[in-house]
C-alpha cells in the first residue's frame, strides 16, 4: 500500500513538472509586438514577408503586428511617442536612424543599447557603417538597419514622356522646360501628395541638394553652411517655380494617391522616394519598362539617405522575443526576403543582388558611390523641431509664392533648432 501511494505521488509530482515546463515554454515562447507605419502598397507587402520569415524560425512566437496608417509614420510617431512616455512600449518600433532615433529615444534614455547583440550574431562589420553609426550614441549601437531609401529619386511615365515628345532632363532648367510642356499637352506634369506635408518638404530638400551640393547641404547640419547661404534661397526659387506644374488637388492626396496619378497616365513625373518603386511595382509595373527613374536633376552624385531601423526599448514586455526579431532583420536573408518587395536596398554589405530589380541594382552602385546625405523630412538630419518648423514654412510657401519670407523663416528656424 505504501508502495502505491510513492509511485502515485512520483506520477503526480512528473505530471506537476511536465506542466511546469510546458507553461514555462509557452511563457518563454510567448509574443512579440512589433510597430510601424508600413500599411501602404509594398511596404506591407515586405513586411508581411519578413514575418513570415520570423514565423518559420520562431514558429511558437506569435508575432503581434501593431501598424498605424500615415505615410512616413505621420500618424505612428505620435502614438509611439505617447506610449514611449506613457511607460507602455511595444517590443521594437520601426524608426529613421539619426535625429529622428537619437534626439527622440536614446538621450531620453528610452532605449536599451544593443552593440553587445550586434557583435554576440557577427553582424557588426557587416553593414555600411554610415549607416550603423545613424543608430549609435556615445560608443553604442541602439537599433538594428533594416533597409536604406533614397529620397532625392524622380519617377517617371516613359509612354506619357514618349506620347508629348518629351526627353527626361538632364537639368533644371530642362526639367522646367518639360513641365511646361507636359502642361501645355493637358497632362500633369508633376504629381504631387501632401496632405501629410512631407512630400512637399522632400521635394524642397532634394532642390537643396541641387543647388548648395553635397558638401554644403551636410553643412547645414554640422555647421559649415550657414542658413542665409544664398544657395538656400536659390533653391525656394527652384521650388516655387515647380511648384506650378502640379496637381490642383495636391494637399488632398497621400504620395501613394499621387504616384498612381502617374501609374495611370494622367502625370508625367513623381518626385518621390523609392518606396514609390515598390509600390509600383505592386501596381503591375515592372522597372525600366513602364517606368523610368533619375535623381532630381543636378543632385546627381548625392545619395539623400533615410533607413529605417529596430532596436529595443526599456520595459519592453518581451525583450527576449524582441532580440530575436532584431537578430532576424539583421540577417542577410532577413534583408534579401524585405528590400526587394519593399524598394529599398540592403544595409548589409553582403547581400545577394542578383534578388534585386533593376532601379534597387543602380540604387546600389549609387549608394557605393556618390555622397550620402541625411533626410531633413524623414528624421536624420535636423531636430524634430526644425523639421515640424519646415513642413509648415514649405506648406504655407505653396500657397503664398513669397520667397523671401520663406528664407527668412528658414533661417529662424534653424537658428531656433539646429544652431
């Protein structure tokens, strides 16, 4: 009898342990929220990608796909930041490495560093490291690049081009030349979105390209150009002449409703960055064939650089579950499943670009060569202040035409944020 009741307690007490184990396991296993703003064609479809990716290596984590709508996170950043503050963040939230990461989450002391990961996988060394070093502070490395864009790219309808006679230009003033043209014939010339007002500023960021250079727009950044540079008011010069090349309804339109405008042949240029690629891609167009692609003219040599990141915040509520996430972005094949679909191009240096179409193959000859140069629009180089302060100075620029308040007001603001 005494035997019986030792083997039943033993039975109990293995079952008591299975159970323990199974409900450790699952605890461990768990979930993992991941935020961002990517809800648009290509972007979503990228996305979806790399989480079926993390599916088949985590396939016991269940991936939480926390998204907000907004093109550029215009909406998602506000929420981010709320629940940041608010002491409740998800597991790793997209962001655009530089400004927009630093100023924002790592000197408020929101984020966990992640240089420790970076070198435990190998993958230090295995990206650009301009681009690494957007995500550092202080000697150490708090997100994970998972892509990089291109923001200074000008699409364009090769048959609308080809129907009115049109040449893709070569500079400014021919670029001008087209629009009118373009316009004379009844087409828009230029489609334009910017009821989220960044495209609008993307635009006027590539123009200060082409008109300070590379040298002298990072200058504006690290203090060797100063903000009354007459190169600064040239380039509003510039920016309001096209602007009389768009659409009418522009400030009602999302940059996907503008880049369809030219998929369906009533525009013949989209200056927008090369998410558009993926987008159009997803509309059916194949690159070089229905559409063609060149730099805004006379930015040709610069690279105007946004990447959007991952990286660990404090209190995440699974922060293990979280590095494996970031551990699966920071793979090569973590990067070769996302950047083809989405239109942009590895971080990583070791890529496999037979994987990639032909606007990502120049895109990255170009990125290996010319000079990189932050996004005012997108995070990386200025302030978030600063960067508010223009997308209102550009939106009520539109409506004005008043170059020289414009300048002036340029200059107050950086003065106010980034001096």
């Amino acid at each position: 009898m005494l035997f019986r009741k030792s083997m039943l307690l033993s039975i109990l007490l293995m079952v008591a342990l299975l159970f323990v184990s199974s409900f450790s396991a699952m605890a461990q296993n768990g979930e993992v929220e991941i935020f961002s703003w990517w809800t648009g064609g290509g972007e979503e479809e990228g996305l979806n990608a790399l989480i079926e990716l993390f599916n088949e290596n985590y396939p016991n984590v269940e991936v939480i796909n926390a998204t907000v709508a907004g093109g550029a996170g215009s909406n998602a950043k506000a929420v981010l930041k709320t629940r940041m503050v608010g002491g409740n963040p998800p597991d790793s939230f997209q962001v655009h490495g530089g400004a927009e990461l630093v100023n924002t989450y790592v000197e408020t002391g929101l984020m966990e560093p992640i240089t420790g990961l970076l070198e435990e996988w190998g993958v230090k060394d295995k990206f650009n490291q301009q681009i690494l070093e957007m995500s550092s502070y202080e000697g150490e490395y708090y997100s994970v690049p998972v892509n990089v864009h291109r923001s200074n790219i000008m699409f364009y309808n090769k048959a609308v081009l080809e129907e009115n006679n049109v040449e893709p230009p070569t500079d400014l003033a021919s670029f001008k030349e087209a629009l009118a043209k373009l316009d004379e014939a009844g087409v828009v010339p230029l489609s334009l979105g910017d009821t989220n007002k960044w495209p609008a500023t993307q635009i006027f960021e590539s123009l200060l390209v082409s008109t300070l250079g590379p040298d002298g727009y990072n200058g504006l950044w690290n203090g060797n150009t100063a903000a009354d540079d007459p190169a600064v008011r040239e380039a509003l010069v510039h920016f309001n002449d096209i602007m009389q090349y768009v659409n009418e309804d522009h400030s009602a339109l999302t940059w996907q409703d503008a880049t369809q405008i030219m998929h369906e042949g009533e525009a013949g240029f989209n200056i927008m960055g090369d998410w558009a690629e993926g987008y159009m891609k997803t509309l059916g167009w194949t690159p070089g064939e229905e559409f063609g692609w060149m730099p805004v003219p006379e930015s040709e040599g610069t690279f105007i650089v946004i990447t959007d990141t991952f990286g660990l915040p404090k209190g995440a509520p699974n922060p293990e579950n979280a590095k494996k996430w970031l551990k699966t972005i920071a793979s090569v094949e973590g990067q070769d499943t996302f950047n083809p679909i989405k239109g942009s191009i590895p971080a990583r240096l070791d890529a496999d670009k037979s994987k990639y179409d032909p606007y990502l193959t120049s895109a990255m000859e170009d990125f290996a060569e010319d000079t990189l140069s932050p996004s005012i629009a997108h995070g990386s180089a200025a302030p978030e202040g600063f960067i508010t302060a223009l997308n209102d100075t550009i939106n009520e620029f539109i409506t004005t035409g008043d170059v020289d308040e414009a300048f002036e007001n340029f200059q107050k603001n950086h003065e106010e944020y980034v001096q």
